[in-house]
C-alpha cells in the first residue's frame, strides 16, 4: 500500500531539492556589488530622508480586509462549481445562502460608506 | 582645465532641510512622497513634493530646476542670428513656434516688415508645429493614463509632420528656418504636395482618436470634474494656452493680437466650460482640426515673392548679387562677421504657442547681441496652480491633471 | 563627486566581477564559452532605464514609436525604475541640479550597467557653454558610447544600441584592417 | 489716456512713461507700486499677469529695473511696470498680494537676479539648487563653463576663464 504513494514521495524530494538549489545556487555564483547608494531605497532618484517603513492610514488596512473577505468568497465557489452537475438544486440553494449572507454584508459596508476611500 | 564646480547640493531633505514652505510643518502621520525628477509620468525632469494622508493628497510643492539650462544668459552672449538656434531648444515640441517667436521680438525692436511669402511659411510651420505637439501630448498623457495603444497612434501622426519639417529645414525636430525679417530658405518642390496629402490625411486619423477616446467611459470617469479651474481662478493664476480656453476664457493670441497675418485666415477658438481635464483635452484635439483648416487656406493662398525682406541691414543678400555689386558683399561680410545693431530700448513681442502665450521681452542696449532676454514660458505660467489644483485629491488624479496642464520642462526652467 | 575613474575597458567577460567560483576557475574553454553565452544573452535584451531629460528624449520616443521601434532590437521596455534595467540612455543636457539624481540613478542599477551619452548635450554640453549644464556626462558616470547630434535621428540612436551589442558581446567596434 | 488717469492720481510717485515700439511702460516710485498696482487691477481692469523680471544695469546708480508686465484681457491692452532696486541689498515691493501668478515669476528673479521682494509668502530659490551661491544672471557673474579646445590645442597651461575675457 505504501508503495503506491512512492513516486510522489519522489516528485516532492526533487521539487525540494530543487528549491533548494534555485534558491543557494544563484546568488553564491553571481558576484555582489553593494553600494552605499545602492542600498537606499529609490525614491525617484532623490536621497531618501527617512526609511521607507512608515505608519500607513488605517483606510488601506480597511480595504485591504474588505478584498481578503470577498476574495475567499470567490474561492469557496470554485470547488463548488466543479461538482455543481451532481449537487444540482441544492447545491444552487446552498450557494446562494453563502452568498446572500456575504451580499448582507457587501451592502452594509457600502451603506456605511467604507468603500468610498479617505472620508 | 576649469574645474566643474558641482555644488553637492546636501540632497533630499537631509539636515540642510530648507523650509518646504511657509505653512507649519505638517501632522505627523502625513507621508511625504517625492514625485521625483526620474518618474514616468512628470513628462520631463520635474519633482512634486507630495504630503499625501492615505491616498489624499493634502500638499503638493513643485520643485523645478532640474532642467536649468540658463538660456538667457546664453542669449546675452549670442548675436541675434546665432540666437535662433538656441530658441529651438526651449519649447522643444514646438520649436518652429519659438522661432517664430524670438525673431519677431527682433523685428519689432527693428521695425522690420516681413515679405508676404515669408509670414505664410512661418504660419504653416507654426500650425504644423501645433500639431505635432497636441499628437505627442495625446500620445504620452494618454499613455500616463492606459492608453498604451493611444500612443502609437499619435506618434504615427507626428512621424508626417517631422517628414515635412525635414523637407523643408533639412531637420525633423530643430528647425531653426526663420531670419530676421523671413524665412531662410524657400520652399522646395514637392514640399506643398505633401502637405496637400498630409492635410487630406490627418482629419480621419484625429476622428480615429475622438473615437476612441471621446465617448471612452473610462477616459471620461477619469478625466471629467478632475482638477476644475473655475474661470476666475485661471485668469488669477495667470494660467494660458488650452488650460485658460478650457475654463472658457476666450483669449487666443492668435486671435486676439493676430501676427504673421492670421486675420486672413478663419478658424474658431475652441472653450470649454467647467475647465476640468476633459475639457482642455476636447480643446486641444479641436484645435488641432482648426490648424488644419488654417493649413488649407495657408496652402491655397499661399502668395509668392521674395522670403526674405531686401532690407540689406539686418538680411543677408541672395548669393547670385554677390558677384556683381561691391556693396552686398560688404553687406554679406558684415552681416555674417558681426550681425546689425539694433537701437536701445525694450519690446515684448509674444505668440500662441501649444501651451499659450509664449513671450519675449528683449531689452537692446544698442550692440549686437540682446542686453537681456526674458522668456515668458506657457508652461512655466500653466504649472503654477499644481499646488491649488491636487488639493484634497486622489494621488491617481494628480497624474491626470499633471498630464492635462501639457508642460514641458525645457519651457519651464528655461 | 568630483573626478570619477573611468572604466578602461568594460568587463570582457560574462561573468559578474568579484571572487566567485566561475573566476576562481580563471578563463579556459568551459568560462570562456559561457561567457559568450551569458554575453549573448544580455546584448540582445538591453532594457533602457526611462531616463528622459530634454530634446533628446523626444527623439529617444520616437526611438520607440511605430514607425523606428527600438523593441526590434531588444530593448522592448523603458523600465521607469533603474533596478530593473541595465542600460541608461542619458537622453539630453545634465543640469547642475540633475548631476546628483543622475548619479544616484546610476548607482541604483544593478551591476552589467551600461551609459549611451545620447546627443550633444550629454556628450559635451553641447552649445550651452553655461553656468547651469554639467560640461559633459562622463564626468558624473562612465560613459561606454557617445552619439553625436542635436537631437539624433532615431536611426542614430539604434546604431548606438546596435554598437553597444557588439561591445557588449566583446567584439571589437572598428573592424580591424585584415 | 491711461498715463494722464495715473500722472493726475499719483502725480510724482509717476516717474517717466514711454511707448516705445507701442508697448505702454511707466515707471514708478519703488514704494507707489502696489497701490499703482492695485489701482490698474481694480479700476484699470488689468487682470492678467504676464512675466516679472529684473534687468541689470551695472553703469547706472540703481542698478536693477525691476519690471512686470500685465495685460487687460477685456480692452487688450498691455501695461508694462517699472521700477528700480539699489545695489548693495536690491529690495523691491511684491506684487503677489495684488497677482496671485507672480509669485513664481518673483521667486525666479530673487533666484536669478538676487532682488528680494518684501512680503513674498514663499521667498525660496526656484530653479537653482537651493544652497547655490550668488545670482546667475547678474552681468558680473562669470558664467564660467569649460573653455572650448580644439584638438590641436595643448591642454595643460590654458587660463581657466579663458573665454570670458
């Protein structure tokens, strides 16, 4: 029984072995050429004053969760839509229940005007 | 060998901050964000210093010099003639239009009259000019915007317009064709053909553009209502060219103060209403179309004549009087050795440029090379607003009104 | 900035400089081969950095417009940032207040860089013999081709980048007389 | 006429006017300017502000004439402003309270030409960096550029400021 998982057993040592080789081999081959200049951050070609990591406004972070949450939505879907031929009206019913509760939400943000950016 | 006295200038805004402006200094959680000199969209080497809160632009602060070529002082160390090379280099779109322009101021300080002939050539070229720098501001604020296709289309447009000026100045770009007082050369052969063909050709490619772009829904959301100059702002902040017509204020030099006889020829000024982005874009692609009506009637009632005035001060004679008379060859030689005087005293001679009123103000002390040369740049007018304008807006909005003020650098610090 | 040595000669071999493996084995028939390979592979797709200052860079679109089209040759994409391209085409006159941005453009690119100097004006200022223009771009950054004109004609500017392939793949520019 | 309306309103702040060439110029007193000013935007109907420059004369005792030009976009007419600045610290009155577009324009004279303008709301450099010294345009700025050498010229030896004399 075990055998018969023995060739993907295979396939995922070399796909290991072969991250590792993309990822150690490259840089120990090219040279490296740091620069004082070339370590800064590009700003356009100005010489940038402060780092880069800086406090974002908390309207990205909002955005940023609304698209997290409509896009694993979309996920679900998928799965669903390949065996949609055999779950038939149910599976119809219990896709729009899924999507009515997230559409009740969709609504709730719009209404509270989350969508509209930097109010 | 003198050495290149590279201040380095303690770049960014390290501890030599100077004031970023007369306003205190900003919240804390305002990012400052360098719309730097090397950036797609600046259409040339300017830098934004943009306060952004979030994706709002609270601040913008223009910072220009980056291509600082000091071209009046060149001016004051050129004669008059070798100064016509120079004017190309300003306005570097239209460089037939600052031609035009640097020598007119000449001619008024001189008094000099133009022939006929030479004033048609100098109009067509101008509205050729014209052309070609609305096709390549078509082409690249289109491209800041997504119109990546937009701009093949404008560039195969402008392509024509380089093939005329080639046949006629020998240069696609740079032409440098006028003198004091005409023309350098007449036109050659076949010049007229094809701008025969060029004027049949280009009214279906510009409605190729409208249709495309015009009705486009996206083109519309971003452009309409997108940095609005009321018509009172545009006249206070001296803004000129398609950004003042956009705001409905109906001035056009051409109109309002005709040269090189445009009174002769009739086109209409195109406005716009509410002064926003889509409007200077209507205007600008309408103008287009009225610089190829004037180009029909330059062409049809083109007269012909001398193209240089025989005024034997300030033009050199034609080669074939060389020859026979001593007098046009003391002329030649004085001429091309030290040029002409011109009086003492100081004129402002201005034309209709893509971007606006382009000036000269020329104050002659007598010798032969301007005492001080004054370049009134459109774009250098267009682009003081930047900072009335991004207040308040999207960070994607200021490249949209950034692209439809069409300034270019090479305008703007001169 | 003040004087900058400038490269004598650009790096013959494919290999990145420095002490890797590759150099330690030094040039015998495997590195040189692979040298023309990776030389190869990087003349024939030079990405410009977008580096547009004045004139010039009007002609250097044209370069790219429809009807002369760099891409033919390579160069299919004016990358906006300089980590992502490897040649800098410094299309026009270099103002006292541009040097430091160039140079700093410059020194972002990753290392096989190279610089055409397109036109009169970053080859040698040019007419502007002025207070305001940098009197030649080799003095901020190594220069590996000059093009004259004013501006070049856009089949002047593909010569260049055709020329600078063949320097890249280390041939030599001038036929030498047989 | 224009002048006679200024000459009788502010009778000897008016120093001279001439036409010269047709371009209406009048020069003022350095502190009548802005009521000058003022007065053509208000009641002359002067709305437009074209250009403001500076020109150096070395020879003459206020050595910088510090001109504005504005036009009236309704009756197109154009009136060119004059006034003058002394050398050892050139000051002239700022007209960006009266045209919000010369704001720029000034700014780039301070930089170019080094007359301050008093009552500037941003009085920074414009176009050269911002710790350059001294005043490019000024007649005695040596613009100092790399002197021109021909091939058969040999290098070493050569006066640096060879060609401005």
């Amino acid at each position: 029984m075990l055998s018969d998982y023995f060739p993907l057993l295979i396939f995922l040592a070399a796909v290991f072995v072969f991250g590792l080789i993309a990822l150690f081999f490259p840089p120990w081959l090219a040279g490296h050429s740091h620069s004082a200049a070339k370590d800064l951050p590009y700003e356009s070609g100005i010489v940038p004053r402060s780092g880069a990591r800086r406090k974002f406004a908390v309207s990205f972070y909002l955005t940023a969760m609304l698209f997290i949450i409509f896009d694993v939505e979309a996920i679900f879907i998928y799965p669903w839509a390949v065996i949609l031929k055999r779950l038939a009206w149910f599976g119809v019913a219990e896709m729009a229940v899924f999507a009515a509760v997230l559409l009740v939400a969709l609504i709730y943000v719009w209404r509270k005007g989350a969508l509209e950016w930097g109010n | 060998m003198a050495e290149t006295r590279i201040k380095q200038e303690p770049f960014g805004p390290g501890p030599a901050q100077e004031p970023l402006g007369p306003e205190h200094e900003p919240p804390t959680e305002w990012m400052e964000l360098n719309m730097g000199p090397q950036h797609p969209s600046t259409h040339g080497v300017l830098r934004v210093r943009l306060k952004l809160d979030g994706e709002v632009v609270r601040d913008a602060d223009a910072d220009i010099g980056y291509l600082h070529t000091g071209f009046e002082k060149s001016f004051e160390d050129k004669t008059y003639t070798q100064g016509i090379t120079f004017s190309d280099r300003m306005d570097y779109l239209a460089p037939p239009i600052n031609n035009v322009g640097f020598v007119m101021s000449v001619e008024k300080l001189m008094e000099i009259d133009v022939p006929p002939r030479a004033q048609a050539i100098r109009v067509m070229m101008m509205e050729l000019a014209r052309i070609a720098s609305h096709e390549l501001w078509l082409g690249t604020a289109g491209l800041d915007l997504g119109v990546y296709s937009g701009f093949f289309y404008a560039w195969r447009d402008r392509e024509l317009v380089l093939d005329l000026n080639e046949l006629y100045s020998g240069v696609r770009m740079m032409t440098s064709f006028t003198r004091v007082g005409g023309v350098a050369w007449d036109l050659p052969d076949g010049w007229l053909e094809q701008l025969q063909r060029f004027i049949n050709v280009m009214p279906a490619r510009i409605d190729d553009f409208e249709s495309m772009l015009t009705q486009n829904p996206i083109w519309r959301q971003r452009l309409e209502g997108v940095g609005a100059l009321s018509r009172q702002d545009a006249i206070e902040t001296g803004v000129t060219g398609p950004m003042l017509r956009g705001s409905g204020v109906d001035y056009d030099v051409r109109k309002a103060f005709p040269y090189c006889g445009y009174e002769q020829y009739d086109f209409n000024v195109p406005l716009g209403s509410n002064g926003d982005c889509y409007d200077r874009y209507r205007v600008r692609v309408q103008e287009m179309r009225e610089s190829l009506k004037i180009l029909q009637q330059a062409l049809d009632t083109l007269p012909s004549g001398p193209w240089l005035t025989n005024n034997r001060k300030v033009a050199l004679p034609p080669r074939s009087e060389l020859s026979k008379s001593m007098e046009s060859v003391i002329h030649h030689f004085r001429l091309v050795s030290e040029g002409f005087k011109g009086p003492v005293g100081d004129v402002y001679a201005f034309v209709e440029s893509p971007r606006g009123e382009l000036g000269f103000y020329l104050v002659s002390d007598g010798t032969n090379k301007p005492y001080r040369m004054k370049v009134r740049p459109p774009s250098f007018c267009n682009l003081q607003p930047l900072k009335k304008l991004v207040q308040g807006v999207l960070l994607a909005d200021v490249i949209a009104i950034m692209g439809s003020m069409d300034f270019i650098l090479g305008d703007v610090d001169r | 900035m003040g004087e900058l040595k400038l490269r004598p000669v650009p790096m013959p071999t494919g290999r990145a400089a420095g002490p890797t493996p590759l150099n330690a084995l030094g040039d015998n028939l495997l590195t040189t081969t692979l040298d023309k390979v990776i030389n190869w592979g990087r003349s024939s797709a030079i990405w410009p950095a977008l580096f547009g200052l004045a004139c010039c860079a009007i002609e250097m679109m044209g370069t790219v417009g429809p009807r002369h089209d760099l891409s033919r040759f390579g160069s299919e994409l004016f990358r906006a940032s300089p980590r992502q391209a490897d040649l800098m085409i410094v299309s026009g006159r270099v103002s006292i207040k541009m040097a430091p941005v160039l140079r700093q453009i410059y020194d972002q690119m990753p290392e096989p860089k190279w610089v055409i100097a397109m036109g009169a004006c970053a080859s040698s200022a040019g007419m502007f013999n002025n207070y305001a223009i940098v009197q030649s771009v080799d003095k901020i950054v190594p220069v590996d081709i000059y093009l004259p004109g004013c501006p070049p004609r856009p089949e002047a500017l593909i010569d260049a980048v055709v020329k600078l392939q063949r320097k890249i793949r280390g041939e030599p520019l001038v036929k030498r007389p047989a | 006429m224009l002048v006679e309306r200024l000459g009788n309103r502010f009778k000897q702040a008016l120093r001279e006017s001439s036409d010269f060439r047709g371009d209406l110029s009048i020069v003022v007193e350095p502190e009548a300017v802005v009521d000058v000013a003022r007065y053509l935007r208000d009641e002359e109907g002067f709305d437009y502000f074209l250009y403001g420059t500076a020109v150096d004369w070395p020879a003459r005792d206020p050595r910088f004439t510090v001109v504005w030009e504005v036009r009236s976009l309704a009756n197109k007419t154009r009136v060119r402003i004059k006034t003058t600045a002394a050398m050892p610290d050139p000051h002239a009155p700022s007209l960006t309270a009266v045209w919000p577009a010369a704001n720029w324009h000034e700014r780039e004279t301070w930089d170019l030409l080094g007359i301050t303008f008093d009552g500037h709301p941003d009085p920074r450099r414009i176009l050269m960096p911002q710790t350059w010294e001294g005043h490019p345009l000024r007649k005695d700025y040596v613009s100092f550029g790399e002197p021109v050498i021909f091939s058969d010229q040999k290098l070493e030896g050569l006066e640096p400021d060879a060609i401005r004399g």
